[in-house]
C-alpha cells in the first residue's frame, strides 16, 4: 500500500487491537509500513510487530505494559472500551476514560515533538461542552486511583450509564489536555466520535440501550459504519499529513451531529442529554 499518510518507519501504538475499529486500525497501519504494538485484553489475531496483554481496568497491569514498551513512539491508537453491562458503569468509566488516560500519560516521555494521540470517543458524547462543570473534578484528578474513587462515589453524574459518561469526559479530556500536549510537547491530541458501528459490542449496545435508540442514532448515510470506515478516519487523525489538526472531537457519525443540531435528523426526540 502506498505510505501517503506518512507511517513507513513509524512507531505506534495501539490499544483494543484484537477485534473492531482498533483490529482494523492496526491492520491498516501495518501494511503502511508502521511497527505496530498491539494492546489488549484478548489475544491478538492483526499482523503485527509486537502485541501486549493489557487490562485497563487495572493500573498494575497497565504499568506493566507500559514498561514492556520501550524505545520511542510515534503515535497512539487509544482504541479499547468497554461497551456497558454486563460491566458496572465504574469499570466502563474505568476501562474507556481512566485507564485509557493513564496509558497515554505514561507514554508521553516516549514520544517526540510532531507525535500524535487520537482516541476513540463516541457520538454518545454529544453535549459534553454543556457538562464541563460536572466532571471538572475528576478531569481534575492526577491519579489513577483517585479518578476511581471519584467516580465510585458519584453515581449521579452516569444517569445514562457509564458509557455515556466515560464518552463526554474523554471528549472534555481531549479538549482541554491537548492545549498542555501541544504546548508543552509539540504532541498533537484529537478524538473520533463515530456513530453506530456493525461491530462485536454492537449487540451488547442494542440490549442496554434498545435497538430503537441505537437506530436513532443512525445519521442520514441511513447504515450502521463498518470498523473499517471509523479505522480510516482515526488512521488519518493521527497521520503527519494532519500536523495542524489538534484538539478536535471529528464526528464519524454518518452525519448525525449536523442533521440533529438543524432538526434535520428523524428519531433524534428519543434522544436525552446527549444519551445515544
């Protein structure tokens, strides 16, 4: 494959690598010539350089994976989560903001100025400028533990589960930590919000959710996304070629978020808070 995105040679990592966006994800890099290390829970099947068994629900085992990486890093595919139950909503805040969270920090020293970090967040964080105050504190947190003790002690700011809550934080997180990555370290941090995806989690959304608010949720393309069409655009977030890119929330949602802000988007009424 053609390197037009800037990869040959490139060092990156890559979390969830073992199925879905992230699987995709690692796949394409691979075959743009990048080294690929692959994190994650579950065995690897991708192609790739290197792969590490990685729990994000647990700061032992991260901190682990962390040392088990060395030499510098390029970029970073903040790819896993956790979908909601049967998990409780503080192990998918756990697993898909804290955790994640701690990872990138812990890899930041390893990466030079013009690396980049993309995150795959969701369309279930649409609103989360409308609620900066509410998880001030735990964005505030400077441990792994005390964000777990945050959450574990307000159960109210999930009303709509953990998913939705770890979505609009890690929208927050990105907006507001990739100032201090890009002026302190020349390190570039965005996130992609894609909209219902046909991948392994799908029917564990469906059954939490209800299969009619996932469908809500489906933007005027009128599908679900394959893992390979949220895999392209995440590729291309983190590519050199996007060096002036930084701090974004890049909504794959099939055109959702324009035809909901414009009252465009039929079923958008089932709808609450930003809740997909």
């Amino acid at each position: 494959m053609d390197d037009v995105l800037g990869y040959e040679g490139k060092r990156v990592v890559v979390t969830g690598a073992a199925s879905g966006m992230a699987e995709q994800a690692a796949t394409i890099l691979t075959d743009l010539g990048a080294e690929v290390i692959a994190l994650d829970i579950k065995p690897v099947s991708a192609n790739v350089k290197t792969a590490i068994e990685i729990d994000l629900g647990d700061r032992a085992s991260i901190d682990a994976a962390l040392a088990a990486i060395d030499g510098t890093v390029d970029a970073v595919f903040s790819c896993a989560g956790l979908p909601g139950p049967p998990f409780t909503d503080v192990q998918v805040v756990t697993v898909n903001f804290i955790g994640a969270r701690h990872l990138i920090e812990g890899l930041v020293d390893q990466m030079s100025r013009g690396s980049a970090v993309a995150c795959i967040a969701s369309a279930a964080g649409i609103g989360w400028q409308q609620q900066i105050e509410t998880f001030a504190p735990l964005l505030a947190t400077d441990t792994f533990e005390d964000a777990v003790a945050w959450i574990e002690a307000h159960p109210e700011v999930m009303p709509w589960g953990g998913y939705v809550c770890s979505k609009v934080v890690l929208n927050q997180w990105v907006a507001s930590r990739s100032f201090d990555y890009m002026t302190e370290r020349g390190i570039r941090l965005n996130c992609i919000n894609p909209g219902p995806t046909d991948s392994a989690m799908m029917p564990q959304f469906q059954a939490f959710a209800g299969k009619e608010a996932i469908d809500a949720a489906i933007g005027p393309i009128g599908r679900y996304s394959e893992p390979v069409e949220q895999a392209w655009p995440i590729v291309c977030l983190n590519s050199p070629r996007l060096s002036y890119v930084s701090g974004e929330a890049f909504f794959t949602d099939g055109g959702f978020l324009g035809a909901m802000t414009m009252g465009r988007q039929k079923g958008f009424d089932l709808l609450e808070g930003g809740a997909l």
